[in-house]
C-alpha cells in the first residue's frame, strides 16, 4: 500500500433528500473506488442503503437529507449512509421470499457485505456494511 495510504481514509458526502441522489451517491462512491475490485459491490451497496433512506425515513421528506460516509483502509472498506430517522422502528435484515416487491434491500446488502450493523440514535439511524478487503484483523471471520 502507498505511504499515503496506509492508515484509513474517510470520505463524506451529505444529499438532499431527492430519489436522483441515490445516483450521485453511488457514482462519488464508484469515484472513490476506482480500481478496487469491490468497487462494483460498494456501489450497489451505497445505492441501495441511500435509496432505503429516501423511501423509509424522514430523509424523503421535505427538506430531508441523508449522509454517506466512505471509510477505507487495508483491510475493509467501510460504508455508512446516516439517514433522518421518523419512523418508529430502526432498519431491520429480513429474509423475503423472491417475489417480494419490498422488503429485500437490507437482506441483500447483508449477502454482498461481509458485516451489517445498524445504530439507532434520536437523530436517525445509520446503517453500516463493511466488505473486508483481506483476512480481518484478530482472526477470521465466524
């Protein structure tokens, strides 16, 4: 790894709330990542948990917005998209069946992603999916 690069880098990008950024989001994320053979993975990722913001939170509301956070370093890329919360429960995994026409999103960022967690704060949630780049650091994955 370049000198420059051996400790991790963060990237942030905050979006109004409209559905036409969830492209932005995903194209600065493709910028970022230019190169990286988990680019491709990144992006649907970010597209996926932004458009989730938009459609299932405050964010898609009038002068709503969301965050996305870009985090990488040798071993994990790390992507976070914070959104402005309003509903009454926090983002949850859930297996659908395949004719589902909702409800898939999360499930599917938890089978590209190596780890998904969500936080839950009074301001929103922020929903995180890392794709480990190497073997993680303290051992293997379970």
């Amino acid at each position: 790894m370049h000198e420059y690069t051996s400790t991790a880098r963060v990237w942030g990008l905050t979006c109004p709330g409209f559905p036409e950024e969830v492209s932005r989001a995903r194209r600065w994320t493709r910028d970022i990542l230019r190169g990286s053979p988990l680019a491709a993975d990144a992006e649907l990722i970010v597209s996926e948990l932004s458009a989730n913001a938009i459609l299932h939170t405050a964010s898609g509301q009038d002068s709503g917005s969301f965050r996305v956070t870009l985090a990488v370093s040798a071993q994990v890329i790390a992507m976070s998209v914070t959104d402005d919360g309003g509903v009454g429960t926090a983002p949850k995994i859930e297996r659908q069946d395949q004719d589902a026409e909702h409800g898939r999103g999360l499930g599917m960022v938890s089978v590209i992603a190596h780890r998904v967690v969500v936080h839950e704060s009074d301001d929103g949630h922020t929903v995180i999916a890392e794709l480990f780049t190497g073997p993680p650091v303290g051992g293997h994955p379970c």
